[in-house]
C-alpha cells in the first residue's frame, strides 16, 4: 500500500512523524483530504481545527491543532502548527472548563480564540463540544 510521509509539528515539539496512508485536516477552504500521490498545495489551518493521520498500521492518530499550516509535497505532508495536542492527552474536563470561562468572556476576539481552542481539544478528544 502506498504511503506518506508525515510529521506534524508544534511551535514547541514534534508531535508525530511516521508513515501514514492518508491525513484529513480542516483548512480555512475547507476540509481536505491527502492520499499518497496528491497535487502539492499549501494550506492555512482553520481556526480550532482536529488533523486525523490514518497510520500505515494501527487506529487513527486525532490531533486538536491551532493556527498553522499544512504543506503536501512530492515527499510528504508537513503540518506546522502553533499549539498541537494529542486526543489521547487531552484532558477532557480541563478543555470543559476553559470552554466555560471563554463563554462567560463574551464576545472579544481572545475568549472567542480560547472558545475555539477548547472547542477542538473536545472534538479531537470524541467529545460533544
């Protein structure tokens, strides 16, 4: 089976590199879907957004990624992220809270980032947001 090579990283760490046989991400045009042999492109991640990495081996990897970029080249995909986070280290009552405390800060453009932040560490975690 053909494959990709993947790495997803954070402004911080390395999250993830390896080979995978397709990754689906959601960017500011949409959700996309990369398979081995795609056209290169150059997408901006949208706000708040879950990465899914299907392994050439194993369960999906589900990432909450926010803000960054997704570039698929000849060799690969490259996911640069400014904060990226693994659904299996999400701690799922932690993003419950920061989903309520930006609620409750209204309208401003940083409770409403920290809305979308939490928004995703839940989607990415299987949990309603």
């Amino acid at each position: 089976m053909a494959t990709l090579q993947v790495e997803l990283v954070a402004v911080e760490k390395m999250i993830w590199s390896g080979e995978a046989t397709m990754v689906i991400a959601r960017t500011t045009e949409g959700e996309l879907g990369v398979l081995p042999g795609h056209a290169p492109l150059l997408g901006e991640l949208a706000p708040g957004g879950v990465v899914r990495i299907r392994p050439e081996s194993g369960e999906d990897l589900v990432v909450a990624a926010h803000g960054g970029f997704l570039s698929v080249t000849e060799r690969g995909v490259s996911i640069l992220a400014e904060t990226a986070e693994i659904s299996t280290d999400i701690d799922v009552e932690r993003a419950r809270e920061a989903l309520r405390r930006a609620e409750q800060d209204g309208d401003d453009p940083e409770a409403l980032a920290a809305a979308r932040r939490a928004q995703s560490r839940l989607r990415a975690a299987g949990q309603d947001a």
